[in-house]
C-alpha cells in the first residue's frame, strides 16, 4: 500500500506541475496581447493630413459617461443601425444620407453632425433629431 500511496502522491503532484504551467502561460499571454483598442488603433488605415476626399460622418457619437444609456440610431423608414447602450470612451459613424438618432440621455454624449458639434444635451434628457448629409 506505501506503493501506491506514492505513486498517487507523484501523479498529483504531476498533475499540479502541468496545471501551474498551464496558468503561467496563459497569464503571460495575456499580459503580453495588445488590447483590443491598441489592435484597432494599429490596424486602422491612416487618412493622410489635408486629403481632399476623406469622408466626413453623417453623424459621429461619442460616448462621453461610464455607460450611457440607449442610443438609437437608424435610416428613416428602414434598417436600425444601433440600439444600445455604449461604454465610456466608445465611438460609432454612420456615414447614411439621412438619419434619425435617439439618444436617452443628451448629457451623456458628445454628437458630431457632418463634422460640426451639436449642441450637449442637458444631464438625463432624451434627445431625438433627423441628421442628413452635407452635398
């Protein structure tokens, strides 16, 4: 019985090794991964300064609170492009011809309309207007 006391003992003490190792790598590889918004940020085309052509969003949210609450956007009588809530930091584009946005909190959120700012909504109020692009 000593034997297989033994052997047991070295087999979980086999299994433990693996199992460290195992962890350790994969906390390694995470550490050392890029971040999603590093990945995004290198793996996005660069738009040389001055380009005549570079495309200006119909409308361009920016979520500006820890969350902010639903954001609705979609093409009048069709698709809905977005409805949910975003996180600080995050950016949408929609580059439509015509747009209804609705945002159900104005203070939240910092609008683009064609390039231009729109007017920050007031803490808490909701927000529903018809963005259309410019030319």
């Amino acid at each position: 019985m000593g034997l297989a006391r033994m052997a047991l003992a070295v087999v979980a003490a086999g299994a433990l090794v693996t199992l460290l190792v195992i962890g350790a790598r994969a906390l390694i590889g995470t550490l050392s991964a890029p971040s999603q918004a590093e990945r995004e940020r290198v793996s996005a085309p660069a738009t040389p300064v001055g380009e005549p052509d570079a495309r200006v969003p119909t409308v361009r949210i920016e979520c500006l609170a820890e969350t902010c609450p639903t954001v609705t956007v979609r093409v009048p009588g069709g698709d809905v492009l977005q409805h949910r809530e975003m996180s600080r930091g995050e950016e949408v584009n929609y580059f439509e011809d015509e747009l209804d946005v609705v945002v159900s909190d104005g203070g939240t959120v910092r609008v683009t309309e064609n390039g231009l700012p729109r007017p920050q909504g007031e803490p808490g109020a909701r927000q529903a207007f018809t963005v259309r692009a410019s030319g």
